[in-house]
C-alpha cells in the first residue's frame, strides 16, 4: 500500500526530528506536522481524537471497523466492551508515541490535547498540532514559540505523565462509556500503553535497556504524584530465556488485560498476568 506524502513540517518544529526518527525504525506509522490554526485532517477515514472523546457516532464507527475485523479474522462476536477494549488500544498505543518519543529521543515534551490530534488508522498516520511544549534549559528549541522550560529531569518527566493524562483523560472518557471497566483498570490501560510503546520502539532505535530505565523513572508506581496512573513499568529478568549477549530477556506483568483471551483462551499476550513466566520462557525461547 502506498502512502500519501506528508505534509511538509514546520523548519522550526521542536519535535519534527524525533517523528521522522521514529518513522525511520517504524514505518507503520507517519506523524504529519500543523501549524497553529490550521485545521486537523477529517473525513477519508480520518477521525478527531475530540470526536472519540465526545463517545458519540464518531466513536461507534471507529469501534464497528474493530467489531469487523473481529469477526473476520475470528469468525465470532465479540462482546461490546472487548471491542471497545481492542479500540482503546489501538489508538492509545500510537497516541503515546507522540509524547513519549520526542521526550526519549531529544528531550521535548509536546502538550496535546485531544482536539491537537487527529488518526487514520487504515494508512497509520497521525496528524498533530503542536503548540506548547516543554524542555530543559540549554536545549536551543528554548527560544521557539510555545517552549516552556523546566529545571531538570525529574521536572521533564511529570510533564511527560501530566501531558498524557491531559490527553487520555478525555479519551478514556468517551470510550469509558463502552467498557465494563472502572477508572482505576481504564488508567491502567493508559499506564500499559505508554510503557510498552516506548519499549518496543526503543528496542528499534536499538536502545532498549535505556528506554526500560527512563520508563522505570516515568512510571514508578501508583502513590502520588504519580496518579491518576495505575502501575509501574516494573520489568524484570526472566531466567531461561537468555539473548545472544547472554543476559536474561526483560518481561513485565501489565496492570491490566485486553480480553482477548475470551476470543482465544489459548493465545494471551507475552506481558499479560494471565501468563505464567513458563509459558514466557517457553515462547520466547521457541521464537529465538
């Protein structure tokens, strides 16, 4: 499948570099810049993050495209709540990208808003409008329009957490109306997400070991000021399942479960709590 041209990003853009980085190790999917008062692409498969939030038709038509592939690659229902659940996912995963990679690679923490963010799911793109974001002193973006700058580390970090819950606060409102899921196990969803999308794709840039030490400062746990998040990164060797350097493969116990075990009781995720660590040693080990 061919896909669209980007449109060209803004020269002074504080996070253009860490979005064409990441398209680089993951081309599944492209981040497209707008500048301030330019409106975020709609229609043509394209749907608003505002419009999921609002839990109307908009989102009823971003979850039947889950009810569908459900069926056919499963050949039964699921039930509503499981394909709200599938949905969640698959918009929060890429949606924690845009926050959690520009702070990962150059220290530039974006603030967006759900009405900044716009997902076309069926090409894997994304549109943002960045318009505030946060750095630390030193960083030459400091003198662009929107840059706020924060005293240290430990300062950059709380508006990684503070920018996400400012997103998926409204996000998990919206799609809170479809699942059978209290507010602590929806923000759990949300802790899963920013943890295993930063992982997995500092594994592609080649810096896993790092991306799992910022995530273990990121989300340490649940005490404030760490809500409204549920979990910690918490990653652990796993004995038995040692790599080509000789130490022990990394795992983590999610704070939540997707569901989709009630499709396929057999198949559970490699990080979900219904899987044992032998079923991990014994799948990551055949996989190697």
């Amino acid at each position: 499948m061919t896909v669209p041209a980007l449109l060209p990003a803004s020269p002074t853009s504080p996070v253009a570099a860490s979005y064409a980085r990441l398209a680089e190790v993951f081309p599944h999917l492209r981040i497209e810049e707008h500048v301030r008062g330019e409106r975020l692409p709609r229609g043509a498969g394209w749907v608003g993050a505002d419009e999921l939030a609002a839990g109307g038709p908009d989102l009823d038509a971003f979850l039947a495209w889950d009810n569908a592939q459900v069926l056919r690659d499963y050949g039964t229902r699921a039930r509503p709540d499981v394909v709200a659940s599938f949905g969640l996912h698959r918009y929060a995963w890429p949606a924690c990208l845009l926050v959690t990679v520009p702070w990962f690679l150059d220290r530039r923490v974006p603030r967006l808003p759900a009405g900044n963010v716009s997902f076309q799911r069926a090409l894997g793109r994304m549109a943002v409008r960045v318009e505030e974001f946060a750095c630390l002193p030193g960083d030459p973006a400091a003198s662009l329009p929107g840059a706020r700058v924060v005293a240290d580390e430990d300062a950059l970090r709380a508006e990684v957490r503070a920018s996400l819950a400012e997103h998926f606060e409204a996000i998990l409102d919206g799609f809170g109306s479809r699942m059978r899921r209290g507010r602590r196990a929806l923000w759990g969803m949300a802790t899963d997400e920013i943890v295993e999308g930063l992982w997995y794709v500092g594994a592609l840039f080649g810096e896993e070991r790092r991306a799992m030490d910022e995530l273990d400062l990121l989300m340490p746990g649940t005490v404030k000021p760490y809500k409204p998040y549920a979990g910690a990164a918490g990653f652990r060797e796993l004995p038995g399942t040692e790599g080509p350097d000789g130490a022990p493969r990394a795992t983590r116990d999610r704070a939540t479960c997707c569901f989709f075990y009630t499709l396929r009781p057999e198949d559970t995720c490699l990080t979900c709590p219904r899987t044992c660590d032998a079923d991990r040693v014994r799948r990551l080990t055949a996989a190697a």
